[in-house]
C-alpha cells in the first residue's frame, strides 16, 4: 500500500519533510501518498500497528524515535494531533525508552 514510499528521503529532505509535515498536521497540500500515510497513522496507533508489516512495523519505530530525539518540537506537535490522550507516550515510548530497545545515541538515519 504505501510501502513504495521512502521514509528516510523524507526525513533528511527538509522541504519534504515540511510538505509532509503540512499534510499531516494542517491536512492540506497533502499527496497522494500524504493522504495514505495520515491514514496509516491513525489506523497504526488505534490498533497498535496490527495492520502493520514486520518491516513497516519496524520502519515506523525508527521514524518515531528519529523525531523524538532530532524534531522534538515537531513530534510534540504530531503528539497533539494524532495522541491527544497521551496514550501512545504513555504506554509505547516508555516501553521503548525502558526496554533499550531505543538507544538514547540514535541520531542518524541509515544510508538510503
């Protein structure tokens, strides 16, 4: 479905990332591909990614632990949209930041 799309362009293209970001916090300007990954997010969190591929599954653990130490202030502002319970902070980034398996040096995205 949307596993064409390469998350780590995105995340190391500024502007893209700002498109995408645009899409996913103001629903505007939002491609094709936009429109399917605010979709992918919401069924994701609802249902703790049980839709989810191994590998899209482990791609979206990589994206959100990018944004939480790298754009902090632009994962908060997802947070507000997509989390407003807190629920997903509560239960699943705890578990990770516990677990290890979230190393705190995380800051660089793989070679694309």
């Amino acid at each position: 479905m949307y596993d064409h799309i390469n998350v780590y362009n995105i995340l190391k293209n500024e502007r893209l990332f700002n498109r995408y970001f645009t899409c996913l916090t103001k629903k505007e300007g939002c491609t094709p591909e936009g429109k399917l990954l605010a979709a992918a997010i919401l069924d994701a969190l609802e249902t703790s990614c049980a839709n989810c591929s191994n590998e899209q599954r482990k791609l979206a653990e990589q994206v959100i632990q990018y944004l939480y130490f790298n754009k902090r202030d632009k994962f908060d502002e997802l947070a507000m949209i997509y989390d407003l319970e807190g629920v997903f902070q509560e239960y699943h980034i705890a578990e990770y930041l516990v677990s290890g398996s979230w190393m705190p040096d995380f800051r660089k995205l793989p070679p694309v």
